[in-house]
C-alpha cells in the first residue's frame, strides 16, 4: 500500500514548494477581535475564527448551499476556522447593510455566541456596507473579493505573480480609504506628513488624500514593472509563432486538478496542493505527439465564480497564455457538486480575455472520486467529454490522443528528396510538421509530409521534380 501512495507521488516530481507552503500555518484561537475598526483597512488580513453570511437571491436552495460550501472553502485555504454559515432569501442585497438590518442583529449575535473575530460575506460590498456591518457588528468585516485577493497575496511567489497581486490589492483598497473614526480633514504637511514635505501639497492635505495619492503612484510602479515584464513574456510567445509551435492551455476551475494532469502529461513537478488557487505562476512545458511532433502544455491559474475585476484585470498577461493557445484543455472537477457550474464560470472569464472562440476539449477529472451512476448526468452535459483520472493515471492515453488530433494541422504538403547531408531538415519536419510518408534512397530521403510555410520555403530547392532534374542534390 505504501509503495503504491509512493508511485502515485512520483509524476508530480519534488513538491519542494508544496513543502515550504505547509511548513508555517497560522496558530488558532489568537484573537484578533477590534475594539477600534475605524482603519481596519490599513491592516493586512489576518483571518482566524470566522462566520460566513450569503444572500441567496436566485437560483436554487441547492445552489446557495453550493456558493457557501464555496467561501468555505476559500476561508479555510486562507487559514480561517469557519465557526458558522447564515444565508438570507431576499430578492436583492440590502444596499446599506448587504443583508437585512434585522440579519445584522442575529449575526452579531452569532459572533458573540462563537467568539469570531471576522465575518466574511459572500459578495462585493460597497464601502459605505462594509462601514456600516463593521459599525453594528463590531468585528472585522471581508468581503469575497477581499478574501480572494488575501488567499493570491499567500500564494504569489514570482516577482511578476507578486506585482499582480499587489496591483489587485491597490486597486481594490483605493476605492475603500478610511479616515480615522469619520474625521476626513484631518490634515497634515511638511515632516508632519509623513515624509510627504515638498511635493505633498502643502498642509491642506489630508492624510486619506495622501494615503490616496501614494497608492496612485505604487499602482503607476506596478504597471510599468509588469509592461516590462509582458516584453519577457511576449519575447518566448514570439519565438514560439516563429517556429509555428501548437500551444495547448490547461483551463479550468480553481482545484479541479490542473496542475497535476500537467505533470502526468509532462512530468512537470508542478506543485500540487488541494486547495484553491495553488497554482498562480504559468507553467509552460514541451511535449511530443506520438509522431514527434512538438506542442507546448501550458498551466494556468485557476477560474471561481464572480473572479474579482481587478484581479482579471491584474493579471491579463498571464490569462493571455489562453487566448494565444491554439487548443484549450478544459479541465472539469467530476466530484463537484456543480460542474455546470463550474464550466459557465470558466468560459464566462474566457470570453472576457478574449478566449472564448478557442477550440475547447473538456475533460472531466477525478473520476476515481464518483461512480458510474454520478457520471451519467456529466456525459449529458457535455457528450464530446472525456473522463480522466490524474491521480490514478486513467483515460490519459485518450485525452493524449484527443489532443493530438485537435492540433492545428501544418497548412503546406510537400513531397521533397533531402540529401543525407540535411539531416537537420528532417530532424525539423518531425519536430515541427507531419510526417505522411518516408523513403530511403540512393540521393537523399524521398519525403511526403506537412510543414508550415516557413519550412515549406526552405524545402523548395527540394521539391521532387527538381531532385529529378538534378537539383535535389545541391546541398
């Protein structure tokens, strides 16, 4: 039994990251519970004991259960306890408390009954609701987004995953400054500002305005750091349409299992993890089809439901990797509760990079966790899907083939004899094209095959009528 978890680990490679992910956790029961809210927004989020409040406003009583399981899940991967859960029916959220102002009561009563020190809602709050439920409850107050934004600032470990994140994080807090206790003027100038002195605009400043102003500027730092970025980024994107590379983009839900059918398929040594949002970086690793030829396999973060604006936007460049993919692989979790769900929020963010036209493979994953009876609704849902197993290796030998055979074919058939001393020609028409037919003689190798149009010219001093006529032999 242990030799077979210890076969099940290998074609993830070494988890080294995974290792240093889990080496520190936040402790329990330190208590963060605020007897002064008034700049809550200044601190950085330390979630512990939390309570959760939805608004279920459509859709089933099944589907408002399935968005709460949800934030659980995501309070739990930012290292939360979730102590209790409240939904509340009501046709549309309360536009100054988020839910009904009698809700505000019982939940603060919940807080008290448990000893939370944080309530997070399902949603978007507007800032003056934030104010407002941080102002009766009397405990920090995060929303959705804020929450998704903290669980991306854990995970971000390359320098341009980190200036996205940040990006994000800037652009959301800007909108939700502060003053403190409700007193906005107060004002500051010159060494009392700061350190803002000349330049700060002078003693009329107050400190939400100068709070204000130095996000602008970190935001102007980001954004110039990753346009410089996206040039490294662009560079390999260009070389690879040079030499006219198929590229192949692993999409899908948060956790459904991305990273670790790209190391079955490519023995990547991504890190895996069960949790949500584990991968933020792109990874992008070569493969072969059964022929030779060369595609790429690409990694790419993870999709949730109502995935914040800023961060989409934060991180453009990086979702870009899938709308320059030629093929998506459109990675499902088959133990769901809501795969459905699932694939209308990944294809509503493919469709807002700009991804949305692209060839789309699905392939339901983690088929080893449901049986027979469950998968019987998933092949209505999407009849051209394949059923895979990372995990335990089942159906890659399909999914391999499917991808293989929705790869963009070469445009140009040529029939060619290449001399012995082309070797390299050949070595490029396996790599690159599709080898239809192969003969071996006395000249040169007689050739029938595929290629683009950039090796179909240089090909051209090869094409067989002129090797006949004597020109197959120039080297």
């Amino acid at each position: 039994m242990t030799d077979e978890h210890d076969d099940e680990l290998d074609y993830d490679g070494e988890q080294l990251d995974l290792d240093e992910r889990i080496s520190l956790r936040r402790v329990p029961g330190m208590s963060t519970q605020l007897a002064d809210i008034t700049e809550v927004e200044y601190r950085e989020l330390q979630l512990e004991r939390v309570v959760l409040v939805g608004v279920w406003t459509t859709g089933s009583e099944q589907d408002s259960d399935n968005a709460m399981a949800e934030l659980k899940l995501l309070a739990e991967t930012a290292g939360s306890d979730v102590l209790d859960g409240l939904v509340q029916r009501r046709s549309h959220p309360d536009p100054a408390t988020f839910v009904g102002r009698g809700k505000v009561d019982e939940v603060r009563e919940v807080v008290i009954a448990t000893g939370a020190d944080t309530v997070i809602v399902d949603g978007e709050l507007e800032p003056a609701q934030l104010r407002n439920l941080e102002d009766r409850i009397g405990v920090k107050v995060i929303d959705r987004t804020s929450l998704i934004l903290d669980i991306f600032a854990q995970h971000a470990k390359s320098v341009e995953g980190k200036a996205q994140v940040e990006l994000a994080q800037l652009q959301y807090l800007r909108q939700r400054l502060r003053g403190w206790g409700g007193n906005l003027s107060r004002q500051a100038g010159g060494r009392a500002a700061g350190g803002a002195g000349i330049g700060g605009r002078g003693p009329g400043e107050t400190k939400i305005e100068t709070d204000r102003r130095r996000i602008r500027t970190r935001i102007a730092q980001l954004r110039k750091r990753l346009r410089d970025l996206d040039g490294v980024r662009d560079t390999k994107r260009a070389e690879r349409r040079r030499n006219q590379i198929p590229s192949v983009a692993i999409v899908g839900y948060t956790n459904a299992g991305k990273s670790s059918l790209l190391n079955r398929l490519t023995g990547a040594g991504v890190l895996v993890e069960d949790a949500l949002f584990a991968t933020l970086d792109p990874t992008t690793r070569r493969a072969e089809t059964a022929d030779g030829r060369v595609y790429t396999l690409t990694d790419t973060v993870g999709f949730v439901r109502h995935l914040p604006h800023d961060l989409v936007e934060a991180f453009r460049s990086t979702l870009e990797e899938s709308a320059e993919a030629d093929l998506l692989v459109h990675v499902v979790d088959a133990s769901d509760p809501d795969p459905a769900g699932q694939i209308t929020a990944v294809r509503t963010v493919l469709n807002e990079i700009g991804a949305g036209h692209i060839a789309e493979l699905i392939a339901f994953n983690k088929v080893d966790l449901v049986d027979e009876a469950a998968l019987l609704p998933l092949r209505t849902l999407a009849p051209d899907a394949l059923f895979v197993s990372a995990r335990r290796g089942d159906g890659l030998d399909a999914l391999r083939a499917a991808v293989e055979a929705r790869l963009p074919r070469p445009a140009v058939e040529v029939r060619v004899l290449i001399p012995y001393a082309r070797h390299e020609l050949m070595d490029r028409i396996h790599k690159a094209g599709e080898l239809l037919a192969s003969e071996h003689t006395a000249d040169g190798t007689r050739v029938h095959a595929r290629v683009n149009e950039d090796l179909a010219g240089e090909l051209a001093p090869f094409l067989e009528a002129s090797a006949q006529a004597g020109g197959g032999t120039h080297g």
